[in-house]
C-alpha cells in the first residue's frame, strides 16, 4: 500500500499473460504459499459495486406471505387462461 491507503496493481499486458497462461504446466500441484484471487475487503477493494450485486438475503417465508404469493400467482394463471391481458394492470380481452 502506499501513502493514499491504494493498492499498488503490477499491470500486465495481454501478450505476456498470454505467454504465462501457455508456459504454464496446467497439471502442476498448487504451491502452498499461492495466493487466491479475492477481492481484498480490508483495503476497500471490490469487484463488483454492492448495488449491482447486493448480498444475498433471505426473508422470512411465514404461511401468510407463501398464501399471499400463491394466491398472487394463481390469480395471474386464471387471468391468462381465461384469454384476458393483464400487461397494463386492466385485463382486457387480448384479441
């Protein structure tokens, strides 16, 4: 790290990855000391924003909300059998 609290990156160009990636013995034994490929939290650094891809979450499933969402989807299911369009929230007859 330097002085600013960033990360130094080496930048290595396509050319020399490639050459790594083709010298490499792909069926060599992982060393002991290798160091994954993660993003470092610690310093702040991410791959990915959180708003694009947020943690996952898990809500409660309580029998009234499972009943609310069957009953939402089974509302949908009748609605479109029985030939009506709901795209805009009004069914209409889709012909």
């Amino acid at each position: 790290m330097n002085d600013t609290g960033a990360t130094d990156v080496e930048v290595i160009d396509a050319e020399e990855l490639e050459r790594f990636a083709m010298s490499a013995d792909p069926d060599a034994p992982i060393p002991e000391d290798a160091i994954p490929f993660v993003a470092d939290h610690a310093a702040g650094v991410e791959l990915l924003p959180n708003w694009y891809m947020p943690a996952p979450q898990s809500a409660k499933r309580t029998p009234a909300r499972m009943l609310g969402a069957a009953a939402f989807v089974g509302a949908l299911v009748i609605v479109n059998a029985a030939g009506l369009c709901v795209t805009y929230g009004l069914p209409e007859i889709a012909w």
